[in-house]
C-alpha cells in the first residue's frame, strides 16, 4: 500500500510540475559568451577560456559556456555591449571604447600617459566605477573592468623615433581619446576596432597602429609590419584601453541564488585585477614574436617621452571640459583616477 502511495505520489508530483523537481531542473544553465578576439589570440586562450572553465568547475558544472570568437553570433564589434543588455547574448567582453563617448567618464584610464601596470590600474579602474560612476553601466551586470599593458607604435612604412616622424602618419587608434591623442602629436589618426587593423595594413589605409604587444600575433601585425617603437617600464605607458565583460541582467538576476554567488565569486576586483595581470603578460610572447622576426624595435628616450607628454597634456584638460559640460566633476574624476592609479602602482 505504502509502494503504491509513492509511485502515485511521485506521478502526481511530476504530472503537476512539482516545485523542488522542477527547481533541479532549473538550477543548470548554459550562458553563451560572444567576444571580437580571434580563438588563436592570448585574450581569448589565457584569459576568457580560463575564466569560464573556472566558472564551470565551481559551479559543479551546472553553469556551462557556449564560447563563441571573433564575432561568430554575427553582427560587429561596435554591437556587443548591446547585445548584452538586450539578451542577444548572456555575456560579452568587449571595449567601451568602441562606441565613442557613450561611457564617458571611464575614458580617464585611457588619457595619455595614465599608466603601465595593467594589473594595478584593473584594480583603479574597479574601485573608481564603484565609487565615482556606479551607473556607467547600468544596463547590465558588470563581472570585471580591466585595462591592457603599455600600448605602443607599430609601423609598416618607417621607424618612429621621434615626434616628428609621425607628422602626417596615418595611425590607427582604438578610442576617442588615443585617437585625439594621435592627432595632438601630428599623427593623423584613424578610429577603427581591432579586427580591421590587418586590412586595413595591408591596403595602405593605416601607415601604422598602436596596440600593446600582446595582441600583435592576433592581428599578424608583427608580419605586416616592421618597426616597432615602444617607452621604457620605468615610467608612464602612452596610453590603455579599458575593458568591460558584462552579463545580462535579466539572465543574471534568474539564476539560483547559488549560481549567482558563483558568478559573483568570479568577478569584481580580484578578477578584473587578475584579467589585466594575464593580459600585459601576454606581453612578452607578443615582443618575441617581432624579435623572432628580426623587426626593428625602437625605445624612446626619457626626454622623448616628455615632448609627448607635453604635446598631449591638453586632453586631460579637454575632458575634463566635456565631463563639466555632461553635468560631472571633470577635475574631480581626473583626480580620483590619478590617486587610484597611484594607490595601487
């Protein structure tokens, strides 16, 4: 009697969906990651693929990743925040950057001469969007916000030793504000994502790029180059480029309270901090892959360094003028980035 009150107990519980049945069900998931890099690029085998198996295996397998490179669920890479906040996709990395001006105030990062510790500057970059502009990105869950190591010159046509050899260069940038600083330097700079820099290479549109030196086996940039010039560690990197990787809200506020304490595990500081980490690392493989080349790699002197610095110095000032102008404290968010990127040099 009591084996047949169970098996009807047990039908009855699954002909009506029953609530702690149906939760097991609901406790997996499978999130799909969608991202610009190439699968062959350091970005994409040391730091996002090692991210989500991380995931995975904390969550006992439970959260899986569809992983999908180089724009493989179709449209640009202008369009990945978007795709985020509407539920396209559940998460993205990608460059705030790539639309110019609509994250405004964590462009400080990638003012001229800002930095040249990813990982540090990754820890800045967190603390300042929790305290200075929580709201940035609202439209998602934001997991981590890093920067890359020192961003540099990558030519085709001629060694850049100085200032005045970029007088008139077509040079790609990644941002507004590297692209202003190429133009304040004489540089005539050409905004474009990452993925257009080897056509773009190749066809003479771009005489030159900068990009850190971990992505230049990405884009083939150490074969369709064949000068490089770069700053010395010891003091301020020519520029960075800020990173998001941001989940969709819906989809994270849905997931098991467990789940969520997962994905919540594997952001924030620490992670953002151990994404620019792993990223200017990425560095050195990239350098050696122009070495093994037999490229021309050049270093600016200390004064050289300073005629840039000086040559750039006004974009600071222009955007702490187009903060004031957006209804923030320009001079003050240009200050609190400053420190922060001095309290964890």
């Amino acid at each position: 009697m009591k084996r047949r009150q169970l098996i009807q107990g047990a039908a009855a519980a699954a002909a009506l969906g029953a609530p702690h049945l149906s939760g097991l069900a609901q406790q997996a998931v499978t999130l799909k990651f969608h991202t610009f890099m190439a699968p062959q690029s350091g970005v994409w085998l040391n730091m996002h693929k090692p991210w989500m198996e991380k995931v995975e295996k904390d969550s006992a397998g439970r959260i899986k990743f569809e992983a999908y490179p180089a724009m493989q669920l179709g449209g640009t890479p202008v369009q990945l925040y978007d795709q985020a906040r509407d539920g396209v996709v559940d998460v993205i990395w990608t460059l705030p950057g790539n639309t110019a001006g609509r994250f405004p105030r964590i462009e400080v990062f990638e003012l001229p001469f800002m930095m040249n510790n990813a990982e540090g500057t990754s820890k800045a970059y967190w603390e300042y969007f929790q305290t200075q502009c929580p709201d940035e990105f609202k439209e998602t869950q934001v997991l981590a916000l890093h920067v890359h190591g020192p961003g540099m010159f990558h030519s085709a046509t001629k060694q850049i030793k100085s200032v005045a050899d970029l007088k008139g260069m077509k040079v790609r940038g990644p941002t507004r504000q590297v692209t202003k600083m190429l133009g304040s330097v004489g540089a005539t700079p050409v905004g474009m994502p990452l993925p257009g820099i080897p056509d773009a290479l190749s066809k003479g549109t771009i005489e030159a790029c900068v990009i850190p030196w971990e992505v230049v086996p990405a884009v083939k940039v150490h074969e369709l180059t064949k000068f490089h010039s770069e700053f010395d560690s010891t003091g301020p990197a020519l520029y960075t480029t800020t990173f998001v990787m941001a989940m969709n809200k819906a989809k994270y506020d849905g997931l098991a309270p467990d789940l969520k304490k997962v994905i919540d595990a594997n952001s924030g500081a620490a992670t953002s901090a151990w994404l620019g980490k792993t990223q200017q690392a990425n560095d050195i493989p990239g350098r050696k892959a122009a070495v093994d080349r037999n490229n021309t790699i050049y270093q600016f002197t200390t004064a050289q360094r300073e005629e840039f610095v000086k040559l750039s110095a006004q974009i600071d000032d222009e955007w702490v003028a187009d903060m004031d102008k957006r209804g923030f404290k320009g001079a003050q968010l240009l200050s609190t980035a400053k420190s922060l990127t001095t309290k964890y040099k």
